[in-house]
C-alpha cells in the first residue's frame, strides 16, 4: 500500500516520461532527415549514434511506461491507502 501523494507522484512522472519520449522522436526524426546522408540510413554522420535504435529505444520505454501508467490507474483502490 502506499499514500496517495506518492501515487499521484509516480502517475506524474510517468506522464512526464512519456510526454518527453514522444518529444524526442520527433526531434530524432528531424536527426533522421538532416543528419544522414541517405533517407535509408540510420547512423548520424555527426554524431556517429544509430538514430533508428534511439527512435527504437524511445518507443520501447512509452510502451511501457503506458502499460505501468494504465496498470496503476486500474488498480488504484487496492494501491492507495489513506
């Protein structure tokens, strides 16, 4: 069990984590275009980072955190305590 500010804390922040996930795709998206010297290829020629894993990577951690978010959400009676 724990208080309801922690919960809320935790539901927030998991927002936040996705909110800024999403964020970054785009702008790894813009990396994609203007970074590489082929639409096809995914290593930055500045940064030398492989941008489709990144993009990857990012929407791995949204999948999770919205199930992690939903989770806590339908089970919030049998988490919170007053």
């Amino acid at each position: 069990m724990m208080k309801k500010s922690v919960y809320q804390a935790i539901i927030t922040m998991l927002i936040l984590v996705i909110a800024v996930s999403v964020i970054g795709i785009f702008n790894t998206e813009i990396s994609l275009k203007y970074e590489t010297g082929n639409p096809k290829d995914c290593i930055s020629l500045l940064t030398g980072r492989d941008l489709c894993l990144w993009i990857k990577n990012l929407k791995i951690i949204i999948i999770v955190c919205l199930i992690a978010a939903s989770g806590l959400i339908s089970f919030r009676y049998k988490i919170i305590r007053d």
